[in-house]
C-alpha cells in the first residue's frame, strides 16, 4: 500500500522582536502550505520573536508577547487542518526554554524544549535559556489563564514527546541537536518514528553548507526517515545572516531546497513523500535488533491522518535531486549583499557611504552593494511586493523604481576618494574612479592635505617640533603618526560626507547614510589598521573575510558582473598609501605586514579554529612550511611575529565595526573570539621560551648530521 503524505518546511526572514511582521510571515508560510496540500508544517528556531533577541530573552516581556502571537495562531481558523511545528521561548517552573509548540486546529498538542543548547562560536543559547537535557521524560506544563479557556485544559505535555497520528508517527529535534554526535533522531528512529522536524537558527559561514547537507543526510541514510529542515533567512538585527537553505531529505536523498540567499521574506517548500519507503529502508534485521533494545518514548496520541488527502491519489512521490551548492565566491557576492539590504531597509537609512580608496577591499565592498542591487532589481520584476515597497522608500530621486542595478546604485551607494598630492598614485584614484563610474555610483574625487598638514601643525604650534616621514629623515614613531593623522581624518571626513549628501543632493525627505568599513578579517587579525580609521564604519560587509577570498571574489565577479574594470584591482599591488611615493618607494601591505596574506590567514585558521597557541602554531607550521623551503628559524619568527601582533594590537577588535560574518577565525571581540586585549609580552613568554628551544635542538641536530 502506497502511503503519501504531503509535508512542508520554509525559510522566513524574521526580525527580533518584530512581532507583528513575525506573526504575519508565520501565518502565510502556513497558509502557503495549506494551499500545496501540506497536512504538516515545518518554520525555523524561535521564529515568533526571531532568533536573534540575545539578552532581550532575559525580559519577561518577550515571553509575554510571544503568547500574544501564540494565541492568534490558535484562534484563527484558517490555519486549521494542518499541524503546525512553531518555535517560541518559553518560561516553565521560573527556567526559560527555547521551543517548539506542536498546534492542531487552534488545540496546542505539546511543548517540545530543546535538550542541548547551542553555546560556542556566536551562539550564546546558555545565557538565555536553560537546556532540557532530559531526553524522553515528559511532565506537565500550566497554561496561561486565556489560553485554558481556549485550549479547554489546564495543561498540555512538556518535554522530549513523539506524536503518534493514526498513519505515522513524528518528533522534533532542534537545531544543535542535530550536531551532537548521540542527536535524538537516533534513538527516535530506532522507536519507529519516521517523520523528524528541524528548527534551526543557523547563520551562514563560507564553505559550511555542505557539513549542514551531510548531517542531514546521515540522520536518516542509515535508520532510514523523512526529515524536515527549516531554517530563518535574512539579517534579524546583528551581525549574522541565516541562510535559510530549507531542505526535505528521505531516506538521506535530498527530495527539496529553498534558496540559500533570497531578499524572499518567505520561502516554503512542499515535498510529497512516501512513507512506505521510509518502512521498507527501515526493514533489516540489524536494525531490527538495535530497534527492540531503544528506550521507549512517551506518545501522544493525536487523532490526525496526515495522508488523508483526497488529492492523493493523483500524487506521486518527489523524486531525489542533487544539492545546490554556491562556490566561495558565490557565496561572497550573495551572502553579505542581502545582509546589506536587510540592515539597509530595516536601519530606514537612506543609503551607504564608502571611502573608496582604489584598493581591493574597498573595491570588494563597492563591488558587494553592487551585488545587492542588481538582486534588488530582479526581485523588483519578480513582483517582489516587499523588495517593491522598500525600494519605492529607499530609492526616491526618481519617480519610477530604477530599472538597473547601476541606476539603483546610482541613489543609494555614494563613495569619495580621499587623496593626498604626495602620497596618493594616479593609479589609484582612476580605479576609484573608473569602479565607481561602472557601477553608477555617486562619487568625489578630493584632496585631505590642508586637513592633514592643519592637523599636524597644530603639535608643532604647541611644542615646536615637526614630524616627518620616514623617507624625509623622521623616525618610525614620526612616521606612523603622520600615516595615522591622514587615516583618522579620512574617517571624520567619510562621516561628514554620510551626514551631508543627501542634503547636497536634495533627497526628497533628507536622511542620512550608513557608512560602511572595508577591513579585512587578516588584517584585523594582524592589527594592521590605524583604530579609528575608516575601517570605523556603522557596518563592514567584508571584516569577516580573508584577504584571499576577496581575490577570488573580485576574479569570480570580473567575469560573472561583466566588470573588466576590476582586473586592474587584481593585478595592483596592496597599498595603505599614506606614506610619500618616491622615485624608490612604494608602500606595500605585505612588506609593511611581514606576512603574505595567506600566512595570516593560515595564522588565523590555526589559532582559532584548531585552537592552538604560539608553540602549537609553530609545530603545525614547521611541517607545513619547511616543506616549503623556510628553515625552523624562519618559522619560528613568522610565528613569533605573527603572535607578538597580535597581542599588541588585540585592543583595536574591542572598537571594530560589526562585521557580517563569514569566517570561522574572526577575530570579532564582541561576540564570536572573547580574548583579553592586554597580553603579558610576547617575547618573554613561556611558549616562546619552548619555540627557541626546539628550533636551537633542530639545528643542533642539522649540525650533526651534516
């Protein structure tokens, strides 16, 4: 016999504590469910408040008004007939829960909590939350005294709980849990419980869909099982982006996708499956001798056929497709340009400013707005009535919604290069201004050396004494001092003009711009900025990406944008150009850093994501780089380089931008990589101490056996 069941899940681009719009995209992706023939619909983690509340979990309010949402989902009849998976935080016995509120025809049937709480990286579930860690045990939880009245009881079910319906059996797992090595489909699956949803907040890093798709697939390759993987999408108020990426797997075959970057505010996906395949996958006796030792579950008995569809003899069962994978540079150029619309929309700002300096990472910036608009632009002749009635706010120096990514550009990106005579090339002020004329964005060209040489003048006045550059005689000390005066004041400048052009332009209703940073995750790794420069911005869409990601973005977008401009970025060579340009000097990052920027980045991969200090760094690194042609000694002083920098500078993360966030080894202070910011000094520390003596060891034996 032939079992179908038609099952939902979707991608919805929620907003901390915007009730009243949560609520509404709850109800429509429930509504756009209904209208496919789903009888079981699956949103994302804690989306009637958004996922990203962090310490407003901690306020009774939000508890309170998530019943409000609760309620209206209960008492409106259109939602009936469908069971409904929904999270929420939940206060229980005076402990906060994150959960999940299992709804049948306005009756709530159960509260599932999560057991295991998400608590490294930039999740924080343990500040706000308590986990359950209680698998299958089950009590009782007292509803509000409207919701009794409603619900008709007292109570309803706590706990880690499967539903039995009269023709399959279902259970939730939450996010986390579903990357824990003993996760609760497990156990579940070997109870017999063949259909599993999945409530996940999950925020997007490079390169880390595929581990999601692997996961998913394991939970039920093996014991066999529909699962169904709901995900939020969009920026909800900080620094992450949830890439959505709603998925149906059975049997570990992915059956359906939603996309993993969208300015879509709901994305639902419908799968009709056959749960007689789930029975026949689940029908060896290997299995069959795991199955009758598993530990028993509570069931609830829910009087629901989910197959009990009268147009379900004309379906057939979606077939398996292959996953949809973005490549790094993809993911680059989607990823950080809906975060921007989203912040940009939401913040009510009337576009951005960017110091356009002819330099890759502002060109990858400029180059990620760019991005942004031409997937406004499409969305807008999609019919996209949200993007639409955004667009009609934000781009209001024409009548009409601009039809072109560059016309679009053209309003809301402004960008000025801020030069100096002596220091500044040609070169880099015609790449400026050649990459802003091709994307159409509202430039200026000018000069800060009458800021500058007042900002000088002013310690000469008070003390008498007139630094100079390096090049002219002066000291180190000297030297940066200057650079820094041209730095600091291309970020007062940069903020001037954010709060000034849409006046100098006579924007229809004035506003004001959101500036944007452009320092790269190695860089802030290494403290290779002037704190309080430009890369002080209200948002940086690139502080979370390496340097070498960046080439391949700009390569990947040279070709895929049509930009032939952004070869001449590729080809240059990195410059901070704040020092005096001479017949025989030219500043170069690298040079100025000591480090290629795929060392830094493999500093940073080491340090953060294997965990290794100064000694284990340099272990790592002595059989990586030797290979290479480096001796032990020059490992030993890339390291001890590498980490006396980023002691010293470690104090300018605590100021830095808010970064989207995109790389596992930002170095971002407020929320992802908590370190200290003062450090006892390198160089007489006990890791170095060990360095030393294993290089001098390494040589002695080299003597030896020469």
């Amino acid at each position: 016999m032939v079992h179908l069941v038609r099952v939902a899940t979707c991608a919805l681009n929620q907003w901390a504590l915007d009730y009243e719009n949560n609520l509404r995209r709850i109800k429509q992706s429930i509504h756009e469910a209904k209208k496919e023939g789903a009888t079981l619909r699956v949103g994302p983690e804690l989306e009637i408040t958004g996922y990203g509340c962090l310490d407003h979990f901690l306020e009774n309010e939000v508890y309170e008004n998530s019943w409000d949402s609760l309620y209206s989902i209960l008492t409106d009849v259109s939602l009936h007939g469908i069971i409904i998976d929904v999270g929420l935080p939940l206060l229980h016995r005076n402990c906060t829960y994150n959960a999940r509120a299992i709804i049948l025809n306005g009756k709530i049937l159960c509260f599932r909590p999560k057991l295991y709480l998400a608590n490294d990286g930039n999740f924080r579930e343990m500040r706000f939350f308590t986990p359950w860690k209680r698998p299958r045990y089950v009590e009782q939880y007292f509803l509000p005294p409207r919701i009794q009245e409603h619900q008709g009881c007292r109570q309803v079910p706590i706990g880690d709980v499967v539903l039995s319906t009269i023709d399959t059996c279902l259970a939730a797992e939450t996010c986390e849990e579903l990357f824990t090595p003993n996760s609760p489909h497990i156990e579940m699956g070997l109870n017999g419980v063949e259909i599993f949803t999945n409530s996940s907040g999950s925020h997007h890093s490079l390169r880390k869909l595929d581990e999601r798709i692997a996961l998913i697939s394991e939970a039920t390759r093996k014991n066999g099982g529909v699962y169904l993987y709901s995900n939020q999408i969009g920026c909800d108020g900080d620094r992450l982006y949830y890439d959505g990426c709603a998925m149906i797997f059975v049997n570990g075959r992915l059956v359906a996708q939603s996309s993993q970057f969208s300015l879509n505010e709901i994305e639902v996906i419908v799968a009709t499956v056959d749960l007689e395949d789930v029975r026949a996958a689940r029908c060896s006796p290997s299995r069959g001798q795991q199955a009758v030792q598993a530990h028993e579950y509570q069931r609830i008995e829910v009087d629901f056929n989910l197959s009990s569809n009268e147009d379900s003899l004309l379906w057939e069962p979606t077939p398996p497709r292959p996953p949809r994978y973005h490549l790094p540079e993809e993911e680059i150029a989607l990823g950080p340009a809906c975060w921007l619309w989203d912040y940009l929309r939401r913040s009510r700002a009337a576009g951005f400013q960017l110091a356009l300096s002819g330099g890759i990472d502002s060109c990858a910036t400029a180059t990620i707005v760019y991005s942004m608009c031409r997937l406004a632009v499409a969305a807008v002749k999609q019919g996209n009535q949200q993007v639409i009635a955004d667009m009609k706010r934000i781009a209001v120096y024409s009548s009409e919604l601009p039809e072109t990514a560059e016309a679009l550009c053209n309003q809301i990106l402004h960008t000025v290069y801020l030069g100096m005579e002596a220091q500044s090339s040609k070169e880099t002020r015609q790449r400026a201004h050649d990459l802003a004329a091709h994307i159409g964005a509202y430039h200026q060209d000018v000069n800060i050396d009458t800021m500058f040489q007042s900002a000088r003048d002013i310690l000469t006045q008070a003390t008498g004494f007139t630094p100079k550059f390096k090049v002219h005689g002066g000291s180190n000390t000297q030297n940066l001092a200057l650079q820094n005066i041209q730095a600091r004041s291309r970020m007062v400048l940069t903020y001037y003009f954010a709060q000034q052009l849409c006046e100098v332009r006579e924007r229809p209703g004035g506003g004001s711009l959101l500036v944007l940073g452009s320092s790269n995750v190695d860089e802030c790794l290494r403290g290779y900025l002037t704190k309080y420069d430009c890369s002080s911005a209200d948002i940086n869409p690139i502080g979370s990406i390496s340097k070498v990601d960046l080439v391949r973005f700009i390569t990947w977008s040279a070709k895929n944008f049509n930009m032939p401009v952004l070869q001449d970025f590729i080809d240059a060579v990195p410059t901070a150009e704040l020092e005096p340009i001479t017949a025989d000097y030219v500043q170069s990052d690298e040079a100025d850093m000591g480090f290629t920027y795929k060392e830094l980045s493999r500093f940073g991969q080491l340090r953060k994501v294997n965990k290794l200090g100064p000694y284990g760094c340099f272990l790592r690194l002595l059989s990586e780089w030797t290979k290479e042609g480096m001796t032990p000694r020059e490992v030993a002083d890339k390291v001890k380089r590498f980490f006396h920098f980023y002691a010293i500078n470690r104090h300018k993360q605590t100021v830095a931008t808010p970064a989207y966030h995109s790389e596992s080894y930002s170095p971002d202070d407020h929320r992802f990589d908590l370190r200290p910011f003062v450090y006892p000094p390198a160089f007489e520390s006990w890791s170095f101490r060990k360095i030393d003596e294993r290089v001098e060891a390494l040589e002695k034996k080299g003597r030896n056996t020469a």
